[in-house]
C-alpha cells in the first residue's frame, strides 16, 4: 500500500525531547515500512525515518528561531502534499476534499471550542480519527469513523530496577496542564515529586511566575524537558504518574509511557482518562485533589508487572498500526485509491 504521513511541521519526528503528535506519527510510519508499505513521510528536513522524507521546511518550526508566521510553512508543505497525490487538524479539509485521492485526518487536539463545530459542520464527509471516544463529545455531528488509541513500540521504554521514591509530573509547563494541582496534592501528601516539563516560549511568564516559586529542589524539584533516553529511569523511580487534568485531555500519552515503565496513573476523571486508564490496575481515576492524595497508598501497591502486562495488551504500536492498515483498506474500497493521506 502507499501512504503518506503528514506530520506538523512544528517539531522533529520523533521529537528529541517533548512532543506528542509528532511522536506517535513516527511510531505509526516506522512500523508500517517495517510491515513492507511504500510510505512517504512529509515533515521537517531534520527528521528521522525508514520512509521516504519528503522535507517540507528546512527545520522544526519549533527550532527556526527566524520564523515569523508558521502558517506558511504548513500552507506549502499542505500544496505540495496535494500535487504529489497529521496533527494538521482541519487545515487540510478545503484543499483535500476537492480531490480524488482518499484522506483521513486524526485530531491529536482538544474539540472543546465553539468555533470548530461551523467546520465539522461544513466538511461532513471528510474521514476522521478520534485518539479517544471522550474526545468526540463536543462535537457530535462530525464524521468520525474510528477512535485509534495511541500504541507505542514495546521496547521503546521498559520497567528499570529502581526503588519508587518520588512522584512524577511529565508533560508541559503550562496553565492547561494541572501542574499546580500536582504540586499541591504532592505536598498535601507530604511526597517529593519531580517535575520533567517542557516550557514552550508561550509559557515562559507562566513558569516564572507561577511554577518556579513552589520549586525548591527538595520537596518539588524540576527536572526539565527529558526525551526517551530518560523517560524510563525517571518514570520507573516514580511511586505514580500524577495527572489530575482539569480539562478534557483527548489522550495523554504520559499515561501510556508510564504504564510501559510498570508505574501506575492517578488521573482525575476528566476527557480520555477513564478510558486510558484501567481503575484499580494501571492506575486510579480520582474525583479531586484530596482523592489524589488518598490515592498515593493504594497506587503504591498496584502490581507493576501486571501494569506492564496490560500496556502490552491495549497500547502496543502493532495493535494501532494494524487498526490504520483496516482503516486506509476501508476507505480505498470505498474511493479508488490514487495515494493515501493521513
């Protein structure tokens, strides 16, 4: 089969450091050319893949410290994609939709704004990937045809021998990602928590003003943004993952990361957590900070290998490759295939 990946052009595949779109992008690509699929990926020159790059800006945006609009580097790549024939959300549909080449755009993004619903209402018949069932609820009417859980490769990140000290915070810096809540619960708890956090420009105000006060290298240390090569010492040392989102996230691949590394979850129950999350075996889904901090004892004595186990179960790349290939099979039946965009 021949597939095109469409990755933001806004970080590295795979991201060095954080980074969730583009991370996931690269687990889907690399096990569909292991799998003998002709795929072209279409994303920064400074990527890395087993496909054919097809490089559509000299660098990440993320690191082009000259760039002024970085809408245009997406307007380019989306043209080029066109005439040759993915969190790029809705920016595809006008262009796509008028050829005849089958397409399907998984949203990696928040659906809570009101001023999407117009689009989803327009494009009824562009194909889309939910990442979540929880992440369709705001927008009902929108053509949804498979919810995909993310999967990971099974040796990516494994369970270290280390002694649980610690709980850990991995993720952003920023007001939408509960990092004050899980300082206060972690101090409620009277429990260190390190914090490996990427601080986007945007939030660097956020950071100075709100986070670094609390830190103090003892009680709340800040580890900074961290990549794969220490994502499983770190979260393998973790007592739990603390994740007490306040919004709707759509999936947080964090929970799976730590579930990979045998650590258990505490995650309230909002947006994708109460289906990532297996209550009372990989983790606990609370209501509030203080069942957060109740939740500390009873995480602490969940089975680690029985958390593995069930992440090689439900999240393995091989499971979400496998529910793509059905996915592109169904919509060539249904359209001709030319080439394959997703």
């Amino acid at each position: 089969m021949r597939i095109a990946q469409i990755a933001p052009l806004t970080e590295v595949v795979p991201p060095r450091l954080h980074g969730g779109t583009e991370r996931v992008v690269s687990y889907l690509t690399e096990d569909l050319v292991r799998q003998g699929h002709d795929v072209t990926l279409f994303a920064s020159a400074d990527s890395a893949t087993a496909a054919r790059l097809h490089a559509c800006w000299p660098r990440a945006l993320r690191f082009d410290a000259g760039l002024r609009d970085p809408r245009a580097p997406h307007m380019l790549m989306l043209e080029t994609v066109f005439h040759q024939a993915d969190q790029l959300d809705y920016c595809p549909f006008p262009l796509f939709s008028r050829q005849r080449t089958p397409f399907v755009t998984t949203l990696h993004g928040r659906l809570d704004s009101p001023e999407l619903t117009p689009i989803f209402d327009r494009f009824r018949r562009v194909a889309l990937v939910s990442v979540s069932d929880a992440q369709r609820r705001p927008v009902p009417r929108a053509h949804f045809v498979r919810t995909i859980h993310h999967g990971m490769p099974l040796d990516l990140l494994k369970p270290r021998p280390v002694t649980p000290a610690y709980l850990a915070f991995l993720g952003r810096a920023a007001p939408d990602t509960s990092l004050e809540p899980a300082i206060r619960i972690a101090r409620r708890a009277g429990v260190p928590l390190k914090i490996a956090a990427k601080v986007d420009r945007a939030d660097e105000a956020y950071y100075r003003e709100r986070i670094r006060p609390l830190i103090d290298g003892r009680h709340v240390e800040f580890v900074g943004e961290i990549g794969d090569t220490d994502k499983a010492e770190f979260l393998s040392g973790a007592i739990a993952l603390l994740k007490p989102a306040t919004w709707p996230e759509p999936f947080g691949l964090a929970l799976i990361e730590a579930m990979a590394c045998g650590t258990p979850v505490i995650a309230c129950d909002r947006g994708s957590a109460p289906e990532v999350v297996d209550h009372g075996l990989t983790g606990l889904i609370v209501q509030d900070e203080a069942d957060a901090v109740a939740a500390i004892s009873l995480a602490a004595g969940l089975s680690r290998s029985a958390i593995r186990r069930r992440f090689e179960e439900r999240f393995n790349v091989g499971r979400m490759t496998a529910q793509y290939l059905d996915l592109y099979a169904t919509l060539c039946r249904e359209r001709p295939m030319v080439q394959l965009a997703t």
